[in-house]
C-alpha cells in the first residue's frame, strides 16, 4: 500500500485508536480498510473444505471472526465512519483496482463533504 503514500495519501497503520484497529485508516475522511486473510476470516466460508485438524475449534474461530467484522462494520458506519475490506489475494492480484477503490472512495467522501452550491461557492456539509 505504499502506492498510496507515494501518491499523497496519508494514512495511518494498524491504529488502535479506531474500534477494530483498522489495517489502514484516513482520519480525515474517516474511511477504514481492512484487509482481511482469506482463511481467518472465512472466505467462502459455506463451501470450502473446512479445516481437519481440531476443526471445532477453528469453525468456532472463523465463525467468530466473521461475526466480529460485521460487527465492526456496524459500528465504524454508525458513527460516520467509510468501510472497505479487501481480501490480501484480492490485494496481491489486483493492487491497481484496490488502489482506484480507495481514492474513489476518498474523491467520494470529499465530494460529499465539500459541496458546491447553486452560487458556485463551496460549503462544508453537516456531518451526519
């Protein structure tokens, strides 16, 4: 992800001050990206072969992680917060799509922030 930096995004790593410690975060926009390993976090989940070895305990803990995303996802959007999750092949394979998803959802969020109005003027928009 140091594409994004080397483009003039700042961000910060892994900060435990947002609920769910974000792989990356953009305090200014209030956006959050995770990315997410394909195993931990259940990838399709439903279908895959499920692990042999003590495989209760890893369906509990996959099943868990992913309730704890959604529950993540929750509560980062209740309080204005921008959520993007990537899985890290998605990552690996496809860095150029993921890095447009990011600063389209960046321009977005701008976008909604700082609107223009009929007078050509721009104004900061209530947070919501």
């Amino acid at each position: 992800m140091k594409t994004l930096y080397h483009r003039g995004h700042r961000y910060r790593k892994n900060n435990p001050k947002i609920f769910g410690k974000p792989d990356l975060t953009f305090a200014k926009y209030k956006l959050a990206i995770f990315v997410d390993s394909e195993f931990f976090h259940g990838k399709d989940f439903e279908t895959k072969k499920k692990p042999v070895n003590n495989a209760n305990f890893w369906q509990k803990k996959i099943a868990r992680n992913i309730e704890r995303d959604k529950e993540v996802n929750a509560f980062l959007t209740a309080n204005g917060w921008t959520v993007l999750r990537f899985w890290s092949t998605e990552i690996k394979k496809n860095l150029d799509s993921v890095i447009d998803k990011i600063e389209s959802t960046i321009i977005e969020i701008r976008t909604r922030k700082y609107r223009i109005d009929d007078d050509n003027e721009m104004s900061i928009a209530a947070e919501p």
